[in-house]
C-alpha cells in the first residue's frame, strides 16, 4: 500500500508541472488581455476629452446634441419628451471598478461609476399623463445633475475584416441622487421649485425601478459611439491612439 501511494504521488509529481505551466500560461494571457483593456479605456478617457481630428472623432465631454426625444410608458406615467442644444458634461470622469477581457469567448465585463453627469437643454417640450388621467406638460430650460451614477455589464467583441468592435452590450444602471433645476413645469412659475424638490426626491427611485427600459434606450446609442471611436482599430492599435 506504502508503494502504491509512492508511485501515486510520484505520478501527480511528474504531471504537475504541465498542469501548473497551463495554469500560468492562461492567467498570464487573461492579465494582459484585462491590461488592454484598462490602457484601453484610459484612451477612451482622453479621447473624449480632446477628441481625435485624424480620425474624425469630435471631443465628447462636453458631448453637444442638436435634438433629442424620446417616449416612455410604464405604469403610472406616460411620456413624450424632446430637447435642443442638449450639452452633457462628466462622461471622462468615469472611476473603474472592475474591468474583464476574457478570450474565450471575447467578452468585455465591466462596473464603472461616473461620480456627476450633468446635463443643460436649452429647450425641452413634455407631454405625458399619469394613470392615463391626470395631464403633465412642460416647456422651458433643463440644468440637471445625476450623481453616482453606476453602471455595468457585458458586450461582446469581436475583430472583423476592419477591425475590433463591439457586440451584444448587456447594462445594469443605478443612480444614487439627482439634482434638478426645470423650468416651466405645468406652467412654470412658483411651482417649478415644488416639482424640482419632488424629482430629486423620487428620482433615483423611479430610474433604479425602470433600469432595464433604460437601458435599453441608451445600449444602441453607446453601442453605435464606441464603434465609431474604434472606428476599426485592432485592438493594439487602439492602445496607441493618444500618447
């Protein structure tokens, strides 16, 4: 029995090492991949800083909209709103928390906060109804503040005849608080200050509830940036885009 356990051991002595090396070998090519995206997404910070005139890549914080609109129906509130001369400050200043290329398949995970966004419409119109009884409506100027505002998810990439891009972008969006300042709410006037306590009030609730609509709203739109900032790099390329 003492000789058999001998050779046992001897065995796993001898296979060992190339199960280690795999080992090795494998966490070595996760950490890299996982480096290339952190250098990667320090790139994208600067990029949407300074923007890239080479590439046609215009600077996004602030990130200018000419319109925007959008409608949203979920028990109690139905709502059409659109907007003009949308500025959105505070994309860049996202802290990472987490950060994933796997390669097999070739996913991105990610958990990032940006700690303020801001965003100022010079115009905004609303239409909407609550319990499909009630009527709210609104015109005027939107100075709106979202803090932590915490998102995360997967995409998946894939590296085509032009280069890398991503696919397939799942989101999990919470905010924590908000501050608002909008004008002309139901006629505007004193009643501005009411509602504008209310939203910062049921706000974060409201959105943490409605996440997945949300996120449903914005994953093309993000999808659709992020490509064009690619804009068919390969993955090492991409690294290099600001130095």
């Amino acid at each position: 029995m003492k000789i058999f356990l001998l050779f046992l051991l001897f065995g796993c002595a001898l296979a060992a090492p190339n199960n280690v090396n795999e080992l090795i070998l494998r966490q070595n090519l996760e950490r890299k991949l996982s480096d290339a995206a952190k250098e990667i997404l320090e790139s994208l910070r600067k990029l949407l800083l300074n923007g890239d005139q080479s590439r046609d890549i215009p600077v996004m914080d602030p990130w200018k909209v000419k319109t925007y609109s959008f409608e949203f129906s979920s028990l109690p509130l139905s709502l059409k709103i659109s907007a003009e001369n949308i500025v959105l400050t505070g994309l860049s200043g996202f802290n990472v928390h987490n950060i994933d290329l796997s390669e097999s398949p070739l996913q991105l995970k990610f958990d990032f906060t940006l700690p303020a966004i801001k965003m100022d419409a010079a115009k905004y119109t609303l239409r909407g109804r609550v319990f499909d009884a009630l009527p709210i409506y609104g015109a005027g100027a939107v100075d709106f503040e979202i803090g932590n505002f915490y998102f995360s998810g997967t995409s998946g990439v894939a590296e085509g005849p032009n280069g890398v891009y991503l696919t397939d972008l799942h989101l999990l969006l919470t905010i924590e608080a908000v501050k608002s300042d909008i004008t002309g709410m139901l006629g505007g006037g004193d009643i501005d200050e009411v509602i504008n306590a209310m939203l910062e009030d049921m706000a974060p609730e409201f959105f943490n509830e409605n996440s997945e609509f949300v996120s449903e709203l914005v994953k093309d739109p993000i999808l659709e940036k992020v490509n064009e900032i690619f804009n068919g790099l390969s993955l090492e390329e991409l690294k290099n885009i600001v130095n």
